[in-house]
C-alpha cells in the first residue's frame, strides 16, 4: 500500500510495475495533470503525436509488432474523437491496446460542457469495454481490468478519468501486478471438429493453404501440413512474411493485381486464421475449414468447419492425423503457377517504362530492402502490386488487414522504429494515404525517428478510379492535388527524392536506407489499372 499519491502518479506507477515503457498520445485540457506527471520521470516514454488518430495507430502497430500491450492517451471531446479511426484498427485486427482519455470535471458530465460527449457511447463500437471512473479510490483495479481484458482478449478497452480526479489521492495505492503476457486461452474442446476436418482434407483431391495469421515461427508448422496435404499456399495481405516467398508451394498473395490460373479449381482450402480481403476470390463451391484462436473470429459465412484453439497445436495434430495423398496433376499445376509468377515478376524488373509502373516499384524494393526490415504498407491501390511482385522473405509486414483505413501507413511505422530501433523500417504509402497524415512527419523529425517513407504518387485515388470504372460509372472526386513530398520532408527538416525514372529509383532507395534522418522517395508512378480489379468490397 502506497499513501499519499495522485492518480496521475499512481496510473505512471501502475504502468512501470506491469512493464508498459511506452505511451502515444497528444496534449490536450483534461489530460494536462497526467502529462505533467509522465513529464516528471524518464522510465514512461511520452510521444507526442501530431494528431490523435496517429497515436491510436501508433499504439495499435506497436501491440501488432511486439505482441505487448499499445497504450495511448488523449483529451476529452474532439481529442476522444480523433482516437475512434486507430483503435478501430487495432479493435478489428485483434491488436491490445488499452485507451485512456481525460474527461470534463465529474459535476459537469451530462451538461453541456465545453468538450463533453458521452465517450463511453462514442467508443463502444471499437472496443471491448469502455468504462468512467468517478472515484480515485477505484482507478486502479478498473485500469487493471482493462488491461487485462486488453492483453488476453487481443482487444481495445478504454477508460475515461474526469480531469478533477487526476489531481485527486489515492487512498492506500495498491498496484496490482497484471499477468500481460499473451497465452493459450483455449483447451482441446475441437475433437469432433477436428476429426471431420481430417475427413475432408483427406478426400481433397485439389488443396489449398491460405495463411492469414501465424510468425516466422510456424514455418516449419505449416510446411509439415501443406507438404502433407499436397497444397498450395496462399499467403493473405497481413501474413506476407510468415512464409517466405521464394518456398516452392508459396503461390504468393492473390488479388487485384494477380490470380493463379488453377484457383477455381480448389476443392478444399484450409484458413489458418482470417483473410477478410482474399476470400471474394475463392470458389464458392470449395469446401472452407478454419482455424482460429477465439470463436470470434470465425467466418460463419464461408466456413464449412471450424476449429477452435491453439492454431499451431491444430496444425501439429492435423498434420500428425493426415496420410499424405497427393494429387500429382495438382501437384504440377503448383510448379507450373510458381513457373508463371516468376516469370511475371522477371518481366516486371525489366519494365522500365515512364511514368514508373507499380510493378517495378515493388521488384526494385526486392533488391535494396534489407531482409529483417520492417514494411508497413498503408491502403491503396499499390498494396495490390505489392502483394504480388514484393517478394518477402525474412521481412516483417504490417498492414491494416480489416479496417484498411487510408493514412495509417506513416504512423504505424514510426512505432515500428520506436518498438525496434535495430531494425530498418519502410513505410510504403500512396499519395492520398500520406495526405492523411502529412503531420506525422513533424513526428518523426521530432523524435529523429529514420522511417524511409516510399510513396506511391499517381496524383489519384486510382483504386477508386479504376473500381467506378468497372461498375460503369465516370471517375470524379478521384483526382489529388499534391505538393512536392520531397521538398516537403526537407521543409520539415528530414531528406527526400522526387524520383521520375525508373533508372532513378534503385539509387534513391539504396540513399534513404543509410539516412540516419526521415527520408521520404516521392516515387511518380503511373495511373495502370489492377488487371483483376473487382468493384465490390
């Protein structure tokens, strides 16, 4: 037990006694006393982001890269608002982070205070549990709950602390030690389950793996049971990476940019985990067994079975339960598809037309970017190209694999430097997704953060461009007016090129990869349309 201590000191206490070193947040009225308070020691990081819905990504990121719980702050009002884009990201990807947000003083909740709104309502659709503390008494345990609840449910939660409680004692301050480490929640309640899934796989003449969670760890997991089942592997957006792609049964990623011939014929796919992007392109008469972590998770609408558990376990004991049974005719069509990718992506290194095709952008990226980079790649037309002609191999890739807001590209990677600082990291951007978060530019130069920040600059919206074109419609609002990025990275204080040809490009990349500065590559690439681009969701 602890006297004489304010809720500010206790939270920062509470934070250090259970691990947490980082937070991400911006200034505002009713945060200002817990600001204050984590300016007044050094074990508990403060960043301080240009606008709040960064440091919401940036927390998310954080959790998605480290596994550890992301943690970040803001003001009441507009500041709790501002939050709502990044902890939807984190909420839907299953990322731990925990929220806290100053609210107005307790005898004005429910007026109409400057900056009240009833956040419990306004964050409730992007997290698992939003609570408000009115007692200082009680802060403790409700912020240990959250993050509990955060660490072992991979969820959002929030707490909400009226600014005139901040400044208030804590009476008998006990700092609970909360067990954050991530673990197995699940026992082996999937026997029935798993014994008609072997059924399946074993009759599947035409198998296909889709990998949409898992690490590097499982690689050797996870090509025991595709080698046993004779199958294909499909690597979805968020998993590139877990698998590298130059293994013989990686068919690389699927989507607008590239289809393997032989997927209509799949008759069996195997989902380890989610892959909310790739499944408008399965078969609809393939029969879908999933694997998941937590029932969650599961696709009820595409799922003919699903298991749920220890995924790794599943796969061990799946693999352990299936007798090899390879179709050879489909065996040949996986070599002849990888055939095929290759020399798609061989074509692609040579195409050095201008304005720089998208294409070569991503096999130019092969060449210089390290092997243990971190690639954060924000949403837009040119992670279709990346998908496909980015061959990852000892990489770590980040995205938004459901969410898929614009804008998140930037400040995700700062956190990846924050969380990793040995490591290179990209952030591979388009125009209309850097607009979005221009400012945490500023964030990075403040920080002297080295992001390499590769942007993809068509001047347009293109994937919205290209999908009114498929359903019929003129193309309108899609156009973009942006400034010179590069001259704008200098303007901030950082380094950057505006790279025009595609002899250009392979020097300028190899440039910002031994800058000890941000280096933003203003890559002008041109409006080509994604081969098999579908207008639906």
């Amino acid at each position: 037990m602890e006297q004489n201590i304010t809720v500010s000191e206790a939270l920062i206490k509470f934070f250090k006694q259970n691990g947490i070193d980082t937070v991400f947040g911006v200034v505002g009225d009713v945060i200002l006393p817990f600001v204050d308070a984590l300016g007044k020691q050094t074990e508990v990081k403060f960043y301080a982001t240009s606008h709040e819905s960064g440091a919401a990504f940036m927390a998310s990121y954080y959790a998605k890269l480290t596994g550890k719980i992301g943690v970040c702050i803001a003001t009441s009002g507009p500041g709790c608002a501002n939050l709502v884009n990044g902890l939807a990201d984190a909420y839907f990807d299953k990322a731990p982070v925990l929220a806290i947000t100053g609210q107005v003083q307790r005898k004005k909740i429910g007026t109409n205070a400057k900056q009240y709104i009833n956040q419990q309502t306004l964050i409730q659709s992007v997290s698992k549990s939003s609570e408000l503390v009115t007692d200082a008494a009680n802060i403790l345990s409700v912020v240990a709950k959250a993050l509990i609840m955060a660490v072992s449910e991979h969820t959002v939660t929030h707490v909400s602390v009226p600014v005139d409680l901040f400044t208030q004692k804590v009476p008998n301050a006990n700092f609970p030690e909360v067990a954050i480490k991530d673990s197995a929640r699940w026992g082996s309640k999937y026997a029935d389950a798993l014994e008609e899934s072997v059924m399946l796989l074993q009759s599947s003449q035409k198998p296909l793996l889709v990998i949409g969670k898992g690490q590097q760890a499982w690689r050797e997991v996870l090509t025991n049971l595709a080698e046993k089942l004779g199958a294909g592997i499909i690597l979805a957006q968020q998993a590139k990476g877990v698998m590298p792609d130059r293994h013989p049964l990686v068919i690389s990623g699927i989507g607008e940019a590239y289809l393997p011939a032989f997927l209509n014929e799949v008759d069996c796919i195997l989902l380890v985990g989610n892959a909310s992007f790739e499944t408008k392109f399965w078969p609809a008469s393939a029969k879908v067994i999933q694997l998941v972590d937590n029932p969650e998770n599961l696709d009820y609408l595409l799922l003919t079975k699903g298991i749920v558990g220890d995924v790794r376990q599943i796969m061990k004991v799946l693999s352990e339960r299936l007798n090899s049974n390879r179709n050879q005719n489909w065996q040949d069509k996986i070599v002849q598809e990888k055939q095929n990718l290759e020399n798609i992506i061989r074509v692609q290194v040579q195409n050095k037309t201008t304005p720089i095709h998208p294409a070569y952008l991503m096999t130019t990226l092969n060449k210089v970017i390290p092997e243990d980079a971190v690639i954060v790649c924000d949403d837009g037309g040119f992670i279709h190209w990346f998908d496909t002609y980015f061959q990852a191999q000892e990489h770590t890739v980040l995205v938004s694999s459901h969410w898929r807001s614009m804008g998140g590209g930037l400040p995700a990677a700062l956190s990846a430097c924050i969380a990793q600082k040995e490591r290179k990291v990209i952030a591979l951007v388009g125009d209309g997704g850097l607009l979005m978060s221009v400012g945490e530019i500023a964030t990075a130069i403040k920080y002297q953060l080295p992001v390499v920040v590769v942007v993809a600059n068509n001047h347009h919206y293109n994937l919205e461009k290209g999908k009114m074109e498929s359903q019929g419609l003129i193309p309108f609002g899609c156009d973009l007016v942006v400034p010179d990025f590069a001259a704008l990275a200098k303007a901030f204080g950082g380094e950057g090129k505006m790279v025009k040809k595609p002899e250009q490009l392979e020097i300028v990349l190899k440039e910002s990869l031994t800058s000890s500065k941000p280096y933003i590559v203003d890559e002008q690439i041109d409006n080509v349309s994604l081969p098999f681009l579908q207008g639906e969701i």
